[in-house]
C-alpha cells in the first residue's frame, strides 16, 4: 500500500496464474474503497493493461506507465 495526499494505493505482485486471484483481490479492494485505477495487480503473464471487476491488472512492462496514470489522476 502506498499513499498519496489522501489517495491509497494497493498494488499487488503475482508471479503467475494472476486470473484466480482476482476475484479475491476484487472483494478485497471493495472493502478498501479502491477504485480499479488505485487496485493494481501486477503479473508477468497479465495483459498490458485490463480492469477486471474493479481492479486493474496490469504486465510488467505495463506496470510503469499505469502506475503514472493512476498517480497523476489522483492530483
């Protein structure tokens, strides 16, 4: 968890199979009150970027420039 001003933000890190975790990560950023662009899960076999049942996932590579997004979309 990381904040910003009075943003928070969670960023999760899965080494793989990313898929059957959302759903926990979902119910997890719902009880936070996380928007999907401040819900960021991380995964090397994850698409560039994709916001599934309110969370953000995100590739590696990706990570960057969606973490820079949600970063400036919080001013």
């Amino acid at each position: 968890m990381i904040c910003r001003g009075e943003n928070i933000f969670w960023i999760e890190a899965k080494t793989a199979h990313y898929s059957a975790s959302v759903p926990k990560y979902s119910h997890i950023a719902e009880i936070l009150g996380l928007s999907p662009s401040n819900a960021i899960l991380v995964s090397p076999d994850a698409p560039s970027r994709e916001i599934q049942q309110g969370i953000t996932c995100c590739g590696l590579e990706g990570f960057p420039e969606v973490f820079s997004e949600s970063l400036n979309a919080s001013r």
